[in-house]
C-alpha cells in the first residue's frame, strides 16, 4: 500500500485527483500507477486501469491471476469491471468510496455471485492515510 499512497502522492502533485495503484506479482512490485485522467483528457485513465495495463506488460500475460492491486480508494464500478476481467486474485484497498465504490459502498461487483470470477478483497487498509490524501486534496481546492 505505500508504492499506491506513493503514487497517489504524486497525483495529487500533477493536479489530479490522488489515487494511486500497484500490482504486486511473487512478492515485488510490477507497476504502478495514479490517475491520469486530466493529463490524457480521458476519464478511462484511473490509477487501477493503468497499473493494471502496465503489469500486463511486464508479466508479458493476458491475465493477472496470482496478482494483488492494492489502491488508495475502493474501485469504482469502471475499474471494478476490469479488475475481474483481468482475473486480479487479490485486491487490498484504503479509503472506502460512499459515492462510488463498487467493493461494498455503493454495491459488490468485485464479489457478484454470478460473475465468473471474484477476487479476494480487503478493505480499509491504510484507510486512514489513503483518506487523508484525499481530503487534503479537495481541501486545498475548496
């Protein structure tokens, strides 16, 4: 969780909403990522997807089986999606998403009953670090 607070540090540096991603493979770090939705002009560009993209690469697979996302914020129901299509085993995250979040605050789909694939979740890692981040952020713009 500190390569995706890491990440999401600087997010928030680059303006953009903090939230950082890391995929873990076999104990080390793959990649990672933080939102880059501002930079790319592209609301797809979510911390999760792109660290997800670029684990794909350095693991030269279609599949993340074996794989733990950790991530600052609950996934929303975009990176949800992909998390389970990419067959992610684990993920870990930080601050819950009463807004968004699609591991348990708003619904489940990361744990749908009848969806093929359910990774393994935990939640409130770090909850209160992760949330920090982004309060600061949205404090400072207000």
């Amino acid at each position: 969780m500190d390569a995706a607070l890491a990440e999401a540090r600087k997010g928030a540096a680059a303006g953009e909403v903090p939230v950082g991603a890391a995929v873990v493979f076999d104990g080390r770090v793959v990649s990672r990522a933080h939102n880059e939705t501002i930079a790319r002009r592209d609301l797809t560009q979510h911390a999760e997807l792109l660290a997800m993209r670029r684990a794909l690469e350095v693991l030269e697979t279609d599949r993340l089986e074996g794989a733990t996302l950790y991530v600052t914020l609950e996934p929303c129901a975009q990176c949800a999606g992909s998390i389970v299509l990419a067959r992610v085993s684990r993920v870990v995250f930080g601050a819950y998403d009463p807004k968004a979040g699609m591991a348990g605050s708003v619904g489940d789909l990361l744990r749908h009953p009848k969806l093929n694939h359910r990774p393994e979740v935990t939640g409130g890692v770090m909850e209160e670090e992760c949330g920090g981040v982004l309060r600061e952020f949205f404090e400072a713009r207000r």
